[in-house]
C-alpha cells in the first residue's frame, strides 16, 4: 500500500462543493420568498388600515407660544453676559436731546464717589388735596 500524498481520497470533494452550492442556492430562495411575503403583507395592512379621522387633526397637540426652554442655556447665559458687560461698560446716548447718556459702570461708580453723595432719584411726594377739591 502505497500512499498518496496524505490525502483521503473516501472524501468526495464534489459532493461537498454540491452541498454548499444547494445549501447557498435554497437559503437564497427561502430569503426571496420571505421578503416578498413580507411585501406583500405589507401592502395588503396598508391598503387595509382606514382613513384617519378628521378629529385626529384637531387633536394633534400644538406647539405652545414662547417662552419655550432653552435648548442650551449655558450657551445662551455666557452669550447674554457678555452683551450685558458690553453695554454696561461702553458710552451711549440714551436721549441726546434730554442730554440723558449711558454712562459705563466704573466710571459711575468714580463720579458717585467724587461728589461725596449719592444723587436723589424719589420723586417728592405729592401735594396733599385740600377738602374743598376733588381728586
């Protein structure tokens, strides 16, 4: 006995390669099948289902007015920070024809501590009505 190469030869290669050539074609056929019994039920349900009401219309929830939350508030606060130290630490005329102008904080602060006094914003109290008037 004479050995060849150390292969078996009681395999039959063919048969194998066969097999997987089946095995490949029929799972192939089976997915086919499925997606188009898939498909099919697919239409049939869509084709099946009933208009929607047209109270379903009116019951869809509306998007409320503003205010709404704040997607990223953290962005938002910093954005708004720095605009407002912008504007409190810049020059600005408020009413140039009152002569009333923006004036930056620091500088406020400076003024206020040059006079020694705090300025009177209250309006004086109105004058008491005599009894012989009407409100």
């Amino acid at each position: 006995m004479s050995e060849k190469s150390g292969f078996d030869r009681e395999i039959g290669v063919r048969g194998i390669v066969q097999s997987a050539v089946w095995l490949l074609a029929v799972t192939i056929a089976a997915f086919l099948v499925a997606w188009a019994f898939y498909r099919e039920q697919a239409r049939e349900e869509t084709a099946a289902d009933p208009k929607p009401s047209p109270l379903v219309e009116a019951q869809r929830p509306v998007v409320p007015p503003g205010p709404r939350l704040q997607s990223t508030p953290e962005k938002e606060l910093a954005a708004f920070r720095i605009e407002e130290r912008q504007v409190l630490a810049t020059w600005a005329w408020v009413d140039p024809a009152g002569r009333i102008a923006q004036v930056p904080v620091e500088r406020a602060i400076e003024a206020v501590v040059a006079a020694g006094e705090l300025p009177d914003f209250n309006p004086p109290p109105p004058e008491p009505a005599s009894e012989g008037e009407a409100p």
